[in-house]
C-alpha cells in the first residue's frame, strides 16, 4: 500500500497557488444554507414513507434519529479536520494528509462515482417533477422530447446547464440564487407539516416498533439482503429492531450533503469558525425538519396502508386521506428541492476533481482556475456537459443505496483520520475540536460500518467493481504523475512536530513557504482573525519566493 501523506502544510500551501487557487466568499448563513439545499431535497416527501412501510413502520422516526446521530458525529470529524486543514477536496484531502495517497485516491475516486450519479439521476427526475407541478396547475409540459427515436429529458439537461455556467461565474453568486430556493422549499415543508399534523392519530403510532415479520427467502433475495443477514445467516425480515436499523441505512440518504459543504472549505472566510458553525446549524434545522416530516407521516395514515402502495410517499399519506390537493403542492417542494440539491452537488464534484487534478492523481490542467472568478472554470464545465447529457439521454434509475455506502465509507475514514492526526499533529492550530476524542470519532467510525453492513450485498458488489476500477487508473497514470511521489516528502528538514512546540512549528512552516521576517503571520490562538481581504488576496510576488531549493516542497516549482 502506498503510504505517502501530503502534510497539512503542503495542503494549504497549494490553496495559495495563483493559478489554482478558489476566492475566498462564504460566511456561515451561506453554507448553513447550503447543507439545508442539499439534503431537503425530494427525499423528504418520499425516503421516509419508503422506509416506515417496508423496514420500520412508526418506528422509522428513531431511524431518522439514529441516522442523523451518526452523521452528527461524522460532521463533528468533517468540522475539525476543515478548520484545520481549510482547503477544497473534503474527505479526500483530510485521508490524504493522515492515511496516504491510496487510500485517498479510494476516497476520491468513490466521491467521484457518488456525487456524478447523484446529479444526473436527480436531474433526471427534475425535468419529472417540472412536468408535474405544472401540471398541477394546468400547464402541459412533456418532460421528454423525441430525438431520432431517443426520449431526451430535456428539462434534465437546462437546469444542469444553467448551475455549470452559475457555478463558473461565482461560488457565492449561486450560494444566493440556492438561498433563495432553499427558503421556498423550507417554507412548503413546514407548510405540509403543520397541515399533516390536523390529520395524525395517535392510534396509528401502535404498535410504534411492528413485530418482525419474514420476507420472501431463497436465492432470489441472496442480492437485496444485507450483508450482515447475508454473512450472519439470518432469516431475510422486516420490521423489528433490526428492521428499525436497516431503515436507518436507508434514510441515511436524507442527511447526505454535509460532507459536500466540506468540500467547499478553500472558499470560507475564516473557515476555523464559521464552517464548524455553518455545518452544524444546517444539521440541526434538517434533522428537526425529517423528524417532524416522518412524525405526521406515520401518523396521518396506519403503516399496513403505505406498505400495500407501489410507491409510498407523504402525497400518497394525504391521497388516502382524500386530500389530493397536497400532491400539487408536494410536488412544487420536491421540484424546489431538487433544484438545490443538484446545484451543491455539481459543486462538491468538482471541487473533488479540482483536488485531484492538484495533486496530479488526475491531469493537472483541469485544476487551473479561471483568472476573473477564480473557479475551477475547467472542470466545472467537463463535469457539467458529462451530467447534463448522461442526465439527459439515460435511462437512469434511484442508486440511494450506492451513494449511501460511498458517503459512509468517507465518513469512517474522516473518522478515523481525525484520531490520527490528533496523535501525529497535536501542534496544529484547530478552530474546532470533537469532544471526547478519540471515544466520538471511533463510535462515528463504528455506526458508519454497521449502517454499511445493512446496505444490501448488490450494493456492496457494485462498490467494489467500482473501487476495482479505480485502482488500476490510479496504478495506471495517478501513481506515476503524482506531485508528492515528484516533489518527495513535503517536511524534508522539518523537526518532529511531536519534539518541538507550537511556536517552533509555525516558524519552521513560515520559513517552508516563504513567509518568515518581518511580515511574518501570527499563528495560533494569538492570530489575528484573517478579514475577508486577506483571504482573497492575491499570493506573494514570485520575487519574495524562498530559495530555489525549497520550492518544490510548497507546490510551486511544477505549478
């Protein structure tokens, strides 16, 4: 296993690139908002109704609850590591700088798979839910067009399009066009809540955990259980506690998104502070919204009745209820909904690409940032056209589960890495620290396998095949083009961080990348709070650079 570990050093030192470096524009309402944009999407009408009528029954309110415990002690991992190492690439880079180069390659790689299947399948079902709520309202709209015999979704590939050509204007130019739909969707949710709640009966929360009930077994059921039934021999069953904890995996969908405003830290002010703030906050109104969501649900209507539905959903809760006007409404939320989500996710794609494309573990030219906007302009327009047309001409079905098992095996590595880079760096300056470590980040850790272990054996097969794939592209051009294996350790004649203090550590990283003297920076917890010029200032003349020697160690000499 390659183990090379980029430092933390080099790591910020490559955010200060003039030519692949991101402008410094969001505070903390903007990646509250868009941790919300993300994970209240269409979901919310229908993940929740899925899991209570083939897993949990009532009890899917304590899945919700389990899984956003989970993801809040992940994102208390996410935060510490981003205000440490403040720079774009999210799981990947805080694995790279703990775990080594491969694991890190694993982690990105898988990100790459999660988030573009994501977009496209959630566009896809854009364009469904535009023709829908316009039709709610009297306006026919087909969602597909006939090209040559190909059903094309049209709408799929506008509203692709039109967030790529946002996304390479500004960062913070899209946070406020999100903000706003986020805001609208949120409204319409609370609306459907406090209407649901008029039609909840506290008889149908009893039994609130059914009792477990066998499913179909046989060969046939050998791919849709989970691996733990699968290796434990269990009978396949739903409902029961394990029924409870498999929902749990399943609504995990619902919180994924968080990790992807991680993503975003290269483009924080003051990331130390307001992106632990930020994260946390939009956690917070989420879970508050799918638990009062999954609450009116089960209440509005018994268990039994949503599971004998194809498709269960809250529209179908106020249907049987007579109510059918909540599905027009539902379906302008969902419409609402996605459209945030696919925008924060193109986001978090390439910003995933960017830090690879940086490292060299993909081709360098696609990390150059545009000069004006300073967004990686390249490959946000590559990643755009690619989903904009899979979106647009595949048939594509719902893949909750591989995009839950990708974002899961990135959370027990932050985790994990969290608790490495306490003992390996404990000179790092951190603006957040996760309590009670390393107890919280190996019970993170520890949740995050076991949601893994009720994915479904398909599920893991794919995960697999696509880790499989993976490798033999990195062995095949990463392992070879990489700027660490290049460049060599990046903390050659540095000291152990663990025999010498704080200070002498700060020193030594002001000397590595050219800013020891009279103008040196405060470090620590004396350092002056950076003021949003700082952080968008434009990198040291090229004449101020330290010696020749010293200059591939901070990225620059092949840049």
């Amino acid at each position: 296993m390659n183990l090379r570990v980029k430092s933390v050093e080099a790591s910020i030192a490559d955010a200060d690139d003039a030519e692949r470096s991101l402008k410094r524009t969001l505070g903390t309402w903007d990646l509250a908002l868009m941790g919300i944009a993300v994970a209240v999407g269409a979901g919310i009408f229908s993940v929740g109704a899925q899991a209570a009528a083939n897993f949990a029954g009532p009890s899917v309110i304590l899945s919700f609850v389990l899984a956003a415990l989970t993801c809040g002690l992940a994102i208390m991992c996410y935060a510490e590591f981003a205000s440490t190492v403040p720079v774009a690439g999210s799981a990947y880079t805080f694995t790279y700088a703990t775990m080594g180069e491969l694991l890190a390659w694993i982690i990105g790689w898988d990100l790459i798979l999660e988030l573009f299947t994501a977009a496209a399948v959630l566009a896809k079902y854009w364009g469904v839910y535009l023709s829908e709520a316009l039709n709610a309202v009297g306006v026919e709209l087909a969602a597909t067009i006939d090209v040559g015999g190909i059903a094309v979704s049209w709408p799929a590939f506008l509203i692709v399009a039109v967030f790529t050509v946002l996304l390479v204007l500004g960062t913070k130019l899209t946070a406020r066009v999100g903000a706003v739909f986020t805001i609208i969707k949120v409204l319409i949710v609370v609306f459907v809540i406090v209407v649901g709640f008029f039609f909840v009966d506290a008889a149908n929360f009893t039994p609130f955990i059914p009792p477990a009930e066998p499913t179909t077994g046989g060969d046939a059921d050998v791919w849709t259980q989970s691996l733990f039934a699968w290796f434990s021999g269990a009978e396949p069953a739903k409902y029961g506690v394990f029924g409870m904890l498999a929902a749990a995996s399943l609504v995990f969908f619902a919180f994924i998104g968080f990790d992807v405003v991680a993503t975003s830290a290269e483009e924080v002010r003051e990331p130390q502070k307001r992106l632990p703030r930020g994260i946390f906050l939009g956690l917070g109104v989420v879970t508050l919204l799918y638990v009062l969501v999954s609450i009116v649900m089960t209440g509005m209507v018994p268990y039994t009745e949503l599971a004998e539905e194809e498709s269960p959903s809250l529209a179908t809760a106020f249907r049987l209820l007579d109510q059918p006007w909540a599905a027009g409404v539902i379906s302008f939320g969902a419409l609402a909904g996605l459209t945030t989500v696919i925008m924060v996710i193109l986001l978090g794609l390439s910003r995933i690409v960017f830090a690879l494309s940086r490292d060299g573990l993909l081709p360098r030219w696609l990390s150059k940032t545009n000069s004006k906007h300073k967004t990686p302009a390249r490959v946000q327009i590559i990643a755009g056209t690619v989903v904009a047309l899979v979106a647009a001409f595949s048939e594509i079905g719902l893949l909750e589960e591989m995009i839950n098992i990708g974002t899961l095996s990135a959370f027990v590595l932050v985790s994990i890495g969290v608790v490495i880079l306490r003992r390996t760096r404990p000179d790092l300056p951190r603006g957040f620290r996760v309590p009670w470590s390393p107890v919280l980040p190996i019970l993170s850790a520890a949740l995050c396998v076991w949601l893994m272990l009720n994915l479904t054996t398909l599920t893991w097969v794919r995960f697999v095949v696509w880790l499989a794939i993976g490798l033999v592209i990195y062995y095949a051009y990463g392992h070879r083009h990489s700027r660490l294996a290049a460049e060599g350790p990046t903390d050659v004649g540095l000291p152990s961080p663990q025999g010498v203090g704080r200070d002498d550590v700060e020193e030594l990283d002001d000397l590595e990348h050219g800013r020891g003297g009279a103008g040196a920076r405060p470090h620590g917890r004396h350092a002056a709070a950076p003021s949003p010029e700082d952080a968008t200032a434009s990198p040291p003349d090229a004449s101020a650079a330290p010696e020749a020697p010293r200059e591939p160690l901070n990225g620059r000499a092949h840049a």
